[in-house]
C-alpha cells in the first residue's frame, strides 16, 4: 500500500523535496505550492494576464516530471533577448498559455502535469488572487513577496506577523490532499515568504491540526536576511506554532551535516549564517522528535540534498522512524 505525501511550500526548497520524493515509486505525492509570488518574469505574466503566479507551481512539474533533467532544462530556460519576451522562462509561459486555452489555472496546471508526465499532484494553496505582507516590529507593512524576499527597507528591522491582502481560501482540492495524507512535510524554504503564506490561507491551519498526517517539519540550513536574522532552529518552531498553534508538530528535521568554509563566508557576505540547534529540551517538551542528520548537498550552493531527504522520508513511510 502506497503511503501519501504531501508537501506545503514553495521555491527551491519544496523542488529538492519534490525531486528527490519524486523517485519513490511507492509514494502518492501532492505539493500545495504557494501562490504570493509577485517578482520577476511571473509577477508580469500575473499583472498581465490576471493569472495566478505561475513560477512556484512549474518548479514543483519540473521536480515531479519523469525525465527531470530534460524537462528542467526547458521550463527554467530565460529567454534573454526580445523586447516582450526577454527575461521569461519557457515553463511560466506555457502554463499561461495552457491557463488560457482551457479556460482555467488548475486546469492548465493538469494538462501540463499530463504532458510531461508527472508523478503527483501539484496544487495552487488558494485560487484567490492574494499578495503577502509583513507587518515590522516598529509597525511599518511591506506588501509584496518580491519586496520582502528581496528588502527595500531597513532589513535589519525583525518582522513581527505577516498577513494575506486578497482572501486567500483554502483551495478545496488541497484540503482533500492534507485529509488524505500520512505525512505532510512542511519546508524547508524562505520562512515568511515560501511558507507562512500557505499557513495564512482560511481553513489551513484548521486542516492541518484536524488531519490524521504525521507533520514533518525540514528547517532551513541557513538563516535569509530580512526574514530570519540571528535564528536558531527553536526560532523557526516557534514562528510556525505562531500560525498553526504549539502541539501539532509531530517530528523535526535538522542538519548537523559540516558546511564548507569557502560556501560559508560567501553566504555571511550575503548575510546569511547556519541555523543550529541551541537548546533540544525546550523542542522536545512540546512533544516533537528531532531528526539530526546531513541533508546539505555537496554542490557549490548550501541547500538540502533531495536525495538525503528523500532516503529519510522514505524511513518514515516505511516505518524506520516512529
């Protein structure tokens, strides 16, 4: 009997997820992706179009299509040239397209899904046209995922709650994937822009802490300026229960993989240091098991492996981890 995934979030963390989840063959897998993106070449086709974002959505088909690597080629390639066209990816382009020629963005988002194969669902988190915003602890609002994720104000300003402009429902069929699921894993990804939007949508939260799943939550391996300074692993628990209540995560995933010196002082010119583990006592008396394990990729950038993820989850389903 298949065991059922479903993932919620967004960007690259939810694609090495998905890409490494993707070669099990005894999972069912759906992706709840989220849809506040507003940067970049979906953010015009969003404006222009009236779609919602298309990018977060094609990387999740890109990670669960068959043949990965040809189809990843294809769907990120950014057209460089062309005074309409230029700055574009091929993949946010034919799901406008698909969104257009039927009529509808879930259903452009299935066709897609059946040409290239995919193996498992990939599902917008709300079909309402929603823009996210932060609310700072000296009580300015920043609206607009791109400005938060890439800040135009004082960054070193912390973020005290965030919050959906634009409705923001549960899309039913993502209700259906959180009910029917054994694990949902939460993360890993950008905290305030890739994963509290999803926990902003009406009936999220309701869903998760009603569900029967197990909830997995991966935490980042490095901190994000403007979004997390300073954060230790506790930081991350403790902004996911502000949005989904203490007592509903079942199980947390940590790196204690060594990071390369080289990757660690380009990645503190950006800002951005490791996440650690400070005290396990205050995460355990809520009851959440820790999973320490390397699950950083041996490439140029520090990031999850999806291999290492895939291989824990995989313990998971098959009961290795209880």
């Amino acid at each position: 009997m298949k065991c059922n995934i479903t993932t919620i979030g967004g960007g690259t963390g939810t694609y090495n997820v998905l890409s490494g989840l993707g070669r099990h063959k005894k999972l069912n897998l759906a992706a709840i992706v989220s849809v506040a993106d507003s940067g970049g070449s979906t953010g015009e086709l969003r404006d222009e179009f009236g779609i919602l974002p298309p990018g977060d959505v094609r990387r999740a088909i890109v990670a669960l299509s068959e043949d990965t690597e040809v189809v990843r080629r294809l769907f990120e390639y950014r057209f460089k040239v062309g005074r309409r066209i230029a700055g574009h990816t091929v993949g946010n382009l034919l799901l406008t397209a698909l969104s257009d020629i039927m009529g509808d963005f879930e259903r452009g988002i299935e066709e897609l899904s059946e040409m290239f194969n995919v193996q498992g669902k990939v599902i917008p988190v709300t079909l309402d046209n929603v823009h996210l915003g932060v609310t700072l602890e000296n009580g300015d609002r920043i609206v607009g995922e791109t400005d938060i994720d890439i800040p135009k104000h004082d960054a070193t300003i912390p973020i005290r709650d965030a919050f959906l402009l634009g409705g923001g429902h549960l899309n039913p069929r993502a209700k259906e994937a959180i009910e029917n699921s054994d694990y949902v894993i939460i993360g890993p990804g950008d905290l305030y822009t890739s994963i509290v939007p999803n926990l902003l949508c009406q009936g999220m939260v309701d869903a998760i802490r009603n569900a029967g799943a197990k909830i997995i939550y991966v935490c980042n391996v490095m901190t994000k300026r403007g979004e997390t300074d300073g954060f230790v692993v506790e930081d991350f628990v403790r902004i996911l229960e502000q949005y989904l209540g203490e007592g509903r995560i079942d199980y947390l995933l940590v790196n204690t993989g060594e990071l390369r010196q080289d990757l660690l002082k380009k990645y503190e010119a950006e800002g951005k240091a490791p996440v650690r583990l400070r005290d396990r006592d205050v995460l355990l008396k809520k009851g959440i098991k820790i999973i320490e394990r390397d699950f950083t990729s041996e490439t140029d950038y520090i990031r999850h492996d999806p291999r290492k993820l895939a291989q824990t989850v995989g313990d998971f389903a098959s009961g290795w981890i209880k």
